[in-house]
C-alpha cells in the first residue's frame, strides 16, 4: 500500500508507456488523417512525460530542456501536417487515409 | 528543485558562446542565404526566371569556400557539446552542399515545374535549409541536435514532396512521408528519452561514460535502441522502415526524389554512425547483452532484409522512378554492410561508397527527368528505341546504371569492392554477409539491365523516329557525372584517401 500512496518515478513512466502504447493504436488502427496525427502527439507527450519525469529524479536539466523542445517542434509539426491535410482534402475531398491510393504497384 | 546560475555563470556562457560562433560559420552563411533567397523571392515575385536558382546555386557554390576555411581547425566540440567538428562532419558538409546544387541544377532542367507550379516561391529557400538540417545532422554531439536537425530537414522534405499542391501524386507522397515520419521520429524520441533515463546525460560522449561506468538494463538498452533505429531506419529507408519510399519517390517531382535518395540518406547514415560508434561502443560495455543481441545484430537483419526485398521487389517495377526507388532500399542494405563493422576500414568504405551512390543515383535521377521531359512518361514500356533518339542520355543512363549494379569499370563496383573487402578482413560471419551481398547484387543486375534492354533493343511502337535534343547545359551536366563514375571507376585512389582522411570521429579512435 505504502508503494501506491507515494508517487514515484515508477507511476511516471507506466502513464508514459500506456500513452505511447495509445498512440501507437491510434496510428495503427484509424483510418482518418487528422485521428492519426493525434496518435502522434500521443507519443511525443509520452517521451515529454519521460523526459520530465527522469529529469526530476535525476536532478539533471537536460530533460526540461528536451520536453520544451519536443513541445515546441511538436507545435511546429502540426502546422506542417495541417497544411497538408487541408491540401489533400481539397484534391481527393477526403481525410481518409485507405481512400488515397493512386500510388500503388 | 533547479539552481538559477549567478550572473557571473552567465556571463561565462556567452563567453563561450561568442568564442563558438568562429567555428560555425558555414551553417551561418547558409541561414544568411536561406533569407536571402526569400527576399529574392519577395522582389522577383511573379516572374518566370532564373534569379532564384541562379541565387541559390551560386549562393551554395560560395559556401564551399567557408567549408573548405574548416579544414584548419582542430577537431572538438563546440557549444557545449551540442556541435562536433570534425573531419567526418566535413566530409559531409561538402556532401550535401554539392548535392543540394546538384538538386537545384535538376530543378532547372525540369519542365514538370513549369506546368504544375506558378512560382518557384519558398521551393529553393527549403532546398537550402535541407541543406542545413543536414549538415547539423551529420555533426550533432547531442541527442537534443540530432532531433532538432532532423526535424528540420523532415519539415522541409515533407513540403518540397508535396510541392505540386495540385497534383494527386505529388500530395498523397507528402501525407505519407508526413504520416511515417511523424510517427518514427516520435519513436525515436521515446528511445532517446529512455537512454537519458540510463544515463542522466544528453551528449553523446558522456553518455558513452556513463554507460561503462554505471552498466545498464540490457533490456531498456535494446528497446531504446530499437525504438532509436526506427527514426534513423526511416531516413536512411532500410527494411522494415521503408514503406514510404516507394510511394514517396513515385510521387515526389523528380529533383526532390533524388535528393531525398541521395542526400537525406547519407545524412541518416552520418547520424546513425555517429551515434552508435559513438554512444553505444559495444567493446566498452561491462554487462552481458540479452542473448547476444545488440545493435549490431540489429544491423546485420536490417542490412540482409534491405539488400534481399529491395533486390527481389525491384524485379517486378514498371515505373523507373518506383525501380530506382526499391533500388535505394537494396544500397541501404550495402550500406549498413559497412557501418555494422564499426572499424576503420568499414567506414572509409561507407563514405567511398555514399560518394559513388551519389554520383550515380543522381546521374540515373537527372537522365529519368530528361527523358520524362520529352516523352511524359516515366514507364519501362516507354524507354523503348530511346537509346538511338537520345544518344548521349542512353549513354549516360546505361553507365550509371552498371555503376548501381556495381560491374567494372564503375565507380559502384570499387565501392562494392570495398565494402566486401572490408568485410571479409573481418572474417567469420561478416564472409556471409558479404556472401549474400554479392549475391543480391547479381539479382539487380536484371532489373537494372531491363531499360538499356528497352532502349537499345527494342524498337519503338510509335512510327515517329525523330532524336531528341535535352540541351547543351543538359548533356554537359550527364557527361559530366558519366564521366566521373568511369573516371573515379579507375582512379579512385584520391576519393579513397579522402574517405580515409575523413573517418576520423570525434570522440573515438576506430582501428
């Protein structure tokens, strides 16, 4: 009982491991652009919590600093993958990612 | 929890930083004239001519000059530990400056970008700051530079794929690369995040210290290097990772194909031995790997699988583009061949081998987009009677393609030969893998062989017989590179030696 009234690094990383497990189903399994991208977040938050959480029991900064980064490059990468999804809307008027296949063998 | 540094701590870091800034002056140059090219956009905005990419190429030709002023440094680290110089980061450097005027050059001569495109807009300022990210790639010391960097160049590769914004193909390319990039640079930050836990440490140097010092979970240690190889997997296309790149290099207009082939690879490659010679020095570790398994055996299934689907798929292509797409993925497999004996000799054949990989994937790249110039097509079907309409792009294409096939007296073949030469001084398993090697390379010799078959011996159905002329500036160009894979194919001593001058990393002696 003593070990699940404190929280310990232990909780950090298990909430870590099942959002980029979440993630990587989202990526996986949706068929919708937009669904997928929120998949990637998923995982890129759950490094985030990894960084942060082994920058607190380290007592190192380096992990603070790569969190800020990852968010903001995060950021960045949804800008760009708007920008494309909107475009694919316009030409194919779908987000769906198994109705775009004029690339194929 | 954290200290706030005194003002005097502060001071010392810009110190620092202001004594840096000498040895960073070519990536300076070139942010400089990624500006630049933007303001040149903005004053020459909607007119059809060459301002920008003559800007461009001029603009990278001058940063070989800065590059060249390097050669005078000592190696060492710089910023912290964030940036490395050294001669391997140098060879690099020149690397992708050189191809990124190669891409502008078969921009130029590509007629799709008149019909798909009104202006050429940000398209030259995103091949420049490709070229940065990659530069940055191959001499990041810290696992926060190599994802800045390569998030840098993956943003930018993701918006010159889909450049043609109304072009089915050109989009659908970018949603993919965006979709499989997006997701296994997450991954790889997931397995950087997990190395930082072993460790408490960013650079790479110290990383390596403290995994000898401190051991490691055998177990966390292959699930973050696994994770790790899924982001550097992607940019180099190796197998399992490559499922982008055929539908990307089909759909991608034509220059950036190439330059995805050619320079984003390389740069993978760069970072991928950086990072495992570097970080993760296998004589160095104190514990026991779960049953052996390590990054080398990674590797070594990465390079097999690459080198026999690649091979195999390649057989049944249809589309030039798609061919030399799978034809990629088979080089991954060669390539890894040399980066997985993490020895002298391995590395002076993987750079001797990124240099005839160059050379011949963008001579093959340029003469597909003469050809799909003048006949609008990119199918095998259509390269029939080509060779006599178009002798010197035949010419050109027949070369580069035995190069890629790796026959003397090419530059591939000494590349092929160095790369199994240094396996077999290694001896053991790595004769195997040679073995396999060579015999995937006489797979693609079919494969390969089909377009000279379909441009010299097989005549064309339309009756039309009348030659096509690509341009003075055009055959000067493939004579050019025709020229040096045969020249380099039977004196390569000077590339060799540089391969060799420039293997030297910063941070470890390789014997």
């Amino acid at each position: 009982m003593e070990q699940l009234a404190t929280i310990g690094l232990n909780h950090y990383l298990t909430i870590s491991a099942i959002l980029l497990c979440l993630g990587l189903f989202a990526v996986m399994t949706r068929k919708n652009a937009i669904v997928i991208l929120m998949g990637v977040e998923l995982i890129l938050n759950a490094a985030n919590i990894n960084f942060l959480a082994f920058s607190k029991y380290n007592g190192s900064m380096q992990g603070v600093m790569f969190s800020l980064f990852v968010i903001v490059l995060a950021a960045a990468e949804a800008a760009i993958a708007l920008a494309i999804v909107i475009n694919i809307f316009k030409i194919f008027k779908s987000v769906d990612v198994s109705s775009i296949d004029s690339l194929k063998e | 929890m954290f200290e706030l540094p005194s003002g005097a701590e502060i001071q010392s870091i810009i110190a620092v930083l202001k004594a840096n800034t000498g040895f960073f002056i070519p990536e300076i140059y070139l942010s400089v004239l990624f500006m630049a090219v933007i303001l040149v956009d903005l004053v020459t905005k909607g007119r059809k001519n060459n301002v920008l990419s003559i800007t461009t190429l001029l603009g990278l030709l001058g940063s070989i000059y800065f590059i060249f002023q390097q050669h005078a440094l000592p190696s060492g680290e710089i910023f912290f530990g964030m940036y490395v110089i050294d001669r391997y980061a140098l060879f690099f450097k020149y690397f992708f400056v050189v191809s990124g005027i190669i891409a502008v050059i078969i921009t130029m001569a590509d007629e799709q970008f008149n019909r798909e495109v009104k202006s050429m807009g940000e398209y030259y300022a995103l091949i420049i700051s490709m070229v940065i990210g990659m530069i940055m790639m191959a001499s990041s010391g810290d696992l926060l530079m190599i994802f800045l960097s390569m998030e840098l160049v993956s943003f930018s590769a993701y918006i010159l794929t889909g450049y043609f914004k109304r072009n089915r193909r050109s989009s659908e390319a970018a949603l993919k690369y965006l979709v499989y990039g997006a997701v296994s640079s997450g991954l790889m930050i997931y397995g950087f995040s997990l190395i930082y836990g072993l460790t408490a440490q960013t650079n790479l140097i110290k990383i390596s210290a403290a995994l000898a010092a401190h051991g490691y979970d055998p177990l966390i240690m292959i699930l973050a290097t696994l994770l790790i190889l899924a982001g550097f997997g992607y940019k180099i296309g190796a197998v399992p990772f490559h499922f982008w790149s055929p539908d990307v290099y089909e759909g991608a207009p034509t220059p950036i194909t190439a330059y995805l082939s050619v320079a984003s690879k390389a740069a993978g490659f760069a970072l991928l031995m950086r990072f495992f010679y570097i970080a993760v020095p296998r004589a160095a570790l104190p514990v026991e790997d779960v049953m052996g398994i390590d990054w080398v055996a990674l590797l070594i299934v990465l390079s097999i699988a690459s080198m026999v689907y690649g091979n195999v798929v390649a057989l049944w292509q249809k589309n030039v583009k798609r061919l030399l797409a799978y034809s990629s993925i088979a080089h991954a497999g060669y390539l890894l061949l040399g980066v997985l004996l993490r020895d002298a000799l391995g590395t002076q054949a993987t750079l001797f081998y990124l240099t005839s990989y160059f050379l011949m994937n963008f001579g093959a790249f340029y003469v597909v987009t003469l050809i799909a110039n003048k006949t609008g097509s990119e199918n095998l079907e259509d390269y029939r009677g080509l060779g006599r309409r178009m002798p010197i792009a035949g010419a050109a294409l027949t070369v580069f393609l035995i190069s890629l096939v790796g026959l003397p007296p090419t530059i591939g073949f000494i590349g092929k030969l160095m790369i199994f030469s240094a396996l077999l001084a290694k001896g053991s398993l790595y004769i195997w893998l040679a073995l396999i090697g060579v015999l995937t390379s006489v797979i693609s010799l079919y494969y390969y062989m089909l377009i000279p078959l379909n441009m010299y011996l097989r005549d064309s159905e339309q009756p039309e017989e009348k030659s096509f002329n690509p341009g003075l500036i055009a055959n000067i160009l493939m004579s050019f590179l025709m020229i040096l894979t045969l020249w380099f194919g039977l004196f390569f001593t000077p590339l060799s030696d540089f391969a060799r001058y420039s293997s030297a990393m910063f941070g470890i002696t390789l014997q």
